[in-house]
C-alpha cells in the first residue's frame, strides 16, 4: 500500500510559516517530501527557515507576504506556481492576537488589523490559491482558526469574531469546490506552544504555565501536533472528508 502522507512530487504553500505551527507544518511537508513555498511578513526568520531545510535536502522557497494585502498574496501565488509550476495544498496559518481590552474599549484600528489578517487574510488566499486549483483541476486546502471559533473569550473579541468566520468561510468554499477537485478543511488547535498562545496572557509565563495546566490532557500542544493533523487533512487518507473543522485541544472543548 502506498503511503498517504508521502508528498513527494507536491507543491505545499504555508503561510505564517516564520514560526509556530506554519514552521512546524511547513518542515513536516518538506520531510514528507514535499516542495514547499514558506511566507511570512517577517523576512529574515522565514528566510531562515527556508535554508535550513535546503540544506537538509529539502526544495523550499521563502516570500515575504503580508495576507492583509491582496496584491501580495496575489504575488505569492504567482510566484509559488512560476518556481514550482502548481500548487496542491495550502495551509492558511498566518494570524494575530487582539491586544486584549473589554469589547467596548477595544479600537477600531485593532479590529481592523485583527480581521484584516485573520479572516480577509485567509479568505485573500483562499481566493488565489482556489483560481489555481480550478486550473489544474484539484488540490486542498486547510485553514487555521482555533478552539476560539466555537466559544466566546472575554478580552478578545476581534480575535474570536476573527475565527468564527474562518469557520463559515472553509464550509462555503468547500461546498462551492468539492465537485471541482479541491477539498476545503480547517483545523481549530487549542492551547499549543507558540508566541500567539503567550499573547493570551500578555506574556505572562506563571499565568501560561498555570493556563498549561487546566488543559484536560495536563499540558500545551505542540506546534508538531498540529502540523500532524494538518497533512494528514490533505493526505489521500482523508478524501472523504469535506468542510470540516477539526478541533485539536488536548480536551480543551470536552468539558
């Protein structure tokens, strides 16, 4: 039997891949065998990233991108298929926290910038790299919200708004493109090891320790956890599945 989570000769694209679960995703394509297209806004680390993989055998690329902006994600896409020639799956990672404050004393500019790149940002993406999957007539597609798409978090209400509408975005769009070829999936990750979960708590390492501890499963996940489930979405092991949210929190939403 062939092996589904063997990538070799597919092209994967990885966005908030600088660090995190985008790094962790990125590099388990790679070892999959897989040429993967790794972008961030931060240029130096994802460029790093990419060297470390070449030098380990790999065929990655680095672009710097911005997902709030059209034209750069535009960009993206058409660099990704100019240097590769197609594009077979996507993770769409890249995301921010919301400076946290109650609901009536958060800013505009921060809900801007927090559904600029949380939902327009995917939804950018998607956009493009859907055009290319219709051309080549197939791919897939998975996108990162988080267990904050299925509850409410006082503090952070762009953020959950943010990832409510990720949800409702992968649903339509994997409706609307299943019988082209392409599959749409997210994944919602709970408390994992990552900046963006030391954000929650303004950085404070006793209260995200303390936070570790009330996950059902007594500890954060790691970025690898999700990068796991993430290629096992794309993988032929899952081509049944369809405009599914995915939730991978150690227990978090059990109770």
């Amino acid at each position: 039997m062939n092996n589904p989570l063997d990538f070799s000769g597919k092209v994967a694209l990885v966005t908030g891949a600088a660090a995190g679960m985008g790094l962790a995703t990125a590099q388990a394509f790679a070892e999959a065998g897989a040429e993967v297209v790794l972008a961030d806004d931060k240029e130096e680390p994802v460029q790093a990233a990419v060297e470390k993989l070449v030098a380990a055998g790999g065929k990655a690329l680095a672009v710097r991108c911005d997902v709030s902006d059209d034209a750069q994600v535009a960009a993206m896409v058409d660099r990704t298929v100019a240097e590769f020639d197609r594009l077979d799956a996507a993770f769409n990672n890249a995301g921010v926290m919301a400076r946290i404050a109650p609901t009536a004393d958060s800013t505009r500019e921060d809900w801007d910038r927090v559904i600029g790149i949380n939902l327009r940002g995917v939804w950018s993406c998607m956009k493009h790299e859907l055009r290319q999957m219709e051309r080549q007539g197939s791919g897939t597609i998975v996108n990162n919200a988080s267990v904050g798409a299925l509850t409410g978090n006082p503090g952070i209400a762009s953020y959950i708004a943010s990832k409510h509408g990720v949800v409702g975005l992968t649903r339509t769009a994997a409706l609307q493109y299943v019988k082209r070829g392409i599959r749409v999936n997210e994944v919602n990750p709970g408390l994992i090891d990552t900046q963006i979960a030391r954000d929650v708590v303004a950085g404070d390492e006793q209260a995200y320790a303390e936070l570790a501890t009330q996950v059902p499963i007594g500890r954060a996940g790691r970025p690898e956890e999700i990068a796991s489930v993430v290629l096992w979405l794309r993988s032929p092991a899952a081509s049944y599945v369809v405009g599914h949210a995915l939730t991978v929190d150690g227990g978090m939403t059990v109770r």
